[in-house]
C-alpha cells in the first residue's frame, strides 16, 4: 500500500482551519483527503515532506480517474494533501502543524473574472486552485546579495519577529498535545 489515510494529519488540519480562520478558513468549506505515503516526495529535484494537490486530469481520463479516487478514498476529495509519512514520524507537533498549515495555504479558493469565489455546482464547496510560495530563493544567492527584493525583505522581518506562540499552543492542546 502506497497511500493510507491519515486521522493526524487530519486532526492538525481541522485545529489549524478552526484557529487560523482568517488565512483558512476557506479549506474548512470542501471535502479535503488527507493522505500519508511511503514513497519519497521529489519536486524539481529536491525532497519534500508534502505537497498539496487538486485531484483532477484532462479530457478522456478524467472519468476514469474520478471513478479510481472515489474507489481510493471513499469519496471524491476537493483537494488531497499528501505528507511523507516517514518524515512525518521525525517531527516535533510544531513542525507538524507548520507542515499542515503549508500545505492547507496552498489550497487556494479560485474566483472569477470578477473576483466572486467559485463553487462546484453540483456538490456547493469551494473549487480550490494551488498557491505557489512567497519567497522562492537558492541559499547562495542570498548568501551573496542578501535579501535583494522586496519578498525576501519581508520575509527577513518575520524571520527577525516572534513567531505567533499562542496561537501554535492553542493548536497544539486542540490535536491533544
Ligand atoms: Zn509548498
């Protein structure tokens, strides 16, 4: 078995959509699967612990596909998010709940032309696209130039801030930690 569904994963996810309304609250109106799996994650050549994906492929595969997921998981997800479960097991709970919360912010609600969120008409959740990161940068090029753009400038004075303490303990005692 590649794939199992995760109750942890899951119970991370629920307590950081209840506390960060703000920023997710939007992933807490769909149906998300979350999922562990025993195979290395590898993007553009580097390891990862998880990623975020919708669960869609084009034209004539498309029924066969959703047919294979629902058989999969029980149900037709809206969005599933996939952590290395190997890795996983070698966190600490605040590493897992800043992993979960990485990959939920990826799961972005889509919008119109107009900017109005869009919703599957046949189920009514929200219809989610992906959301690349802020800040993409090699070590080196900051080793060299430093933080040389406004992104990396920015992310330089959070990195520089308290990191929100209360809020990653109120996750933390709602997943029972
Ligand atoms: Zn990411």
């Amino acid at each position: 078995m590649k794939f199992t569904k995760s109750q942890e994963v899951r119970k991370f996810a629920n307590a950081l959509i209840g506390i960060f309304q703000e920023k997710l609250g939007h992933v807490g109106e769909g149906n998300i699967a979350y999922l562990f799996t025993e195979e290395q994650i590898v993007e553009a050549g580097k390891v990862k612990a998880g990623y975020a994906c919708i669960p869609q492929v084009q034209n004539r595969q498309r029924k066969f596909y959703e047919w294979a997921v629902e058989k999969a998981i029980g149900y037709s997800p809206d969005a599933l998010i996939v952590i290395d479960k190997e890795i996983w097991g070698m966190l600490t709970d605040v590493q897992k709940a800043a992993l979960v919360y990485h990959e939920l912010r990826h799961l972005k609600h889509s919008t119109t032309g107009a900017g109005k969120p869009k919703y599957n008409s046949e189920t009514g959740n929200p219809i989610y696209q992906i959301e690349g990161h802020d800040v993409e940068e090699f070590n080196d090029v900051i080793e060299h130039f430093g933080a040389w753009e406004g992104g990396l400038v920015n992310m330089k004075g959070l990195l520089d801030a308290e990191p929100d303490k209360e809020k990653v303990e109120a996750v933390l005692k709602a997943v029972g930690k």
